[in-house]
C-alpha cells in the first residue's frame, strides 16, 4: 500500500493543522526500548499540549510477531511489515546485531517503501538497515557513535556525519538515546513552532534542544560542553582524521594557537597531552572497528594510523588489558 496523502515532500510536511501525522516504528528484536519511547513519549506530550490527538504511532514487526527489547521486555506489534498501513514515515529501531531473523523481508520491504516515495527513519543503529537497503544513498544520515566505525567500512560513500540527529528531504535519523527526543522536537517544531516545541521539551526536564549541527560524543569526555571552544575544535579535528594522523603543529594552526599553548589547553581540562589524548582516540576507534566489523586485525590498524602492526598491538594491550586478537574473539 502507498504511503498516505501527508507523505512528506521536503524536510517537514506544511500545514500541519490539517489532519496530523502517522508514524510507523519496525522494531527488530533486541531493540533499546529508550529509543522508542523518547520518540513515541515527546510527540505523545506534544499531543497533550495541543489539544488533540494530532501524532499517532504504530509498532511493525518483520511477521507481525511481538518483539523483544534489549531490557527484555516484549513489545505488542501492530502490524507485520507486509501488511503497514497508510503512515507519514517509517522508522526503524534494531540493536547491536545487524543479521536476524527475516532481514531479507525487512530489507525488501524497505526497499519497496522507498521506491514509493515513502519517508524513511532510524533511531540509533537502524541506519545501517536503512543503509543496507539502498535507502540513505545520496542523503546524509547519522547513526550511533558507538556503531559509526563500522558504517563508515561498510558504507563509505554514504555521508554519515556524527551529529545528533539529520533530516534530509525524507531521510529522519538520529543517534537513539536522548537524541531521539531531540529529532521529534524539531518535527513538532516544524508543524507547530518552537513554543510548542520548548514546552515539551521542559516537560522531560530536557534542558536544551539539540539541533542537526550539534555533534555527537567524539572521545573518551562524553562531554565538553563548557570547556574552552578551540579544545572542542581541536578535538573534533583529531576524531576525523584517524586514519592519517595530523601532526600537532596541524593542531596547533587550526585553532590559531602555538603547539605550547595546545599542550596547556589538553593538561589544564583533560589532564593529558594532546598526543595522549589522540591515541587514546585512535585505540577507541579501533575498539570499534575490532567489535563491529570482520575486518583483518592488520586492516583496523591501518584504518587507525599505526603503520606497525606490532606498535598497534602493544599500544592497544596498554589500553584496554588486553591484545586485539582477544577483543575479537569477545562477544558484546
């Protein structure tokens, strides 16, 4: 069946006090029920807000079989995925595995939805199911940062940026957690404005709503909100070039300092030297890549910037405890 009339033609459908919106959620098993219901809850709120019950929701399964939450808890579904009916846009929501049962089906019908012009979403690791169906080609996404390493191995030509959240045309992706509230806000921003969307926003006490530009978590500190601008900046520089490790003079220039003053910079707010603090960057990266993908041990290496194999094996046992080989063979 064809996506319904309010089938959204730009980043935000228009005129939204005209009938309302339908959203779809395909969850797989293993799904993070935090995710889900920070999506479903704020447009549930912005409901209450306006009056009526503008925002509905519907939970699909591969067979239309209850599904399972990574907390355990089992989750009534609506509809099968062959069988969804009329909705504005379809999310999908799956864990840290990316094979299950009935993957074929979901991607068929993912890539069905997409041929019909139908709006697509994930929360948190669903983009790399979007990304598998063909369906974030040409649009820019973003994914969890935890899963981000192995998306950008297995989809290199999609731009998966590392922010919060992305909306582009009908692609709606965010990275799970709180930042599911943050890409429903803008949507109920968009249909009814920002005081609408504020005031949901204080109902779950969330302090500040996050736009697409903010990034993700990018190190070791979850957080560097309020320390100086030009560490952020520095750091941020650091997180996207692993690969070819910049030198600390490159560092240095970007934020218009001397190397002495960056070396202050990282001791006084991260009690480490910048060169520390990228390996350790570098060594989480290949943590990832180790987890997530099958890649040579040699290949996540290279991936990484070391250019020994024995260096990177030394430098990731004085890390972690362990040898990489020993990572690999972890199930997580």
């Amino acid at each position: 069946m064809p996506p319904g009339p309010l089938a959204i033609e730009g980043a935000i459908m228009t005129d939204p006090v005209q009938g309302g919106r339908q959203f779809g959620f395909l969850l797989v098993d293993k799904f993070s029920m935090f995710s889900l219901a920070a999506a479903i809850d704020t447009v549930r709120s912005a409901n209450r807000l306006v009056g009526h019950d503008f925002y509905g929701w519907t939970t699909v399964s591969v067979d239309g079989d209850a599904v399972m939450a990574s907390n355990g808890l089992p989750i009534k579904i609506d509809y099968a995925v062959a069988d969804i009916p009329a909705i504005d846009i379809l999310f999908v929501s799956l864990g840290l595995a990316t094979e299950f049962p009935g993957k074929s089906k979901a991607l068929g019908a993912l890539r069905s939805w997409g041929r019909r012009g139908g709006a697509l979403g994930a929360l948190s690791a669903g983009s790399y199911l979007l990304a598998e169906a063909g369906q974030l080609d040409g649009y820019r996404c973003t994914i969890h940062w935890e899963n981000r390493a192995g998306f950008l191995e297995r989809f290199p030509d999609i731009n998966c940026t590392g922010n919060v959240f992305e909306i582009d045309r009908k692609r709606y992706t965010c990275a799970g957690g709180t930042t599911s509230i943050d890409l429903m806000l803008e949507i109920v921003r968009a249909d009814f404005g920002a005081s609408i969307a504020n005031s949901v926003a204080n109902q779950f006490q969330h302090e500040r709503i996050r736009s697409a530009d903010d990034r993700q978590r990018v190190g070791p500190e979850r957080d560097l909100t309020g320390k100086s601008e030009k560490l952020r900046k520095i750091v941020e520089l650091m997180a996207d070039h692993l690969d070819e490790p910049l030198s600390a003079v490159q560092f240095a220039k970007s934020a218009g300092l001397s190397v002495r003053q960056v070396e202050r910079l990282f001791l006084r707010h991260l009690n480490m030297t910048p060169g520390r603090y990228y390996m350790r960057l570098r060594l989480e990266r290949a943590r990832e890549l180790l987890r997530q993908t099958n890649m040579p041990i040699l290949d996540v290496a290279i991936a990484t910037g070391f250019t020994s194999h024995s260096y990177f094996a030394q430098s990731y046992r004085l890390q972690f405890g362990r040898p990489p080989s020993e990572e690999r063979r972890t199930t997580y």
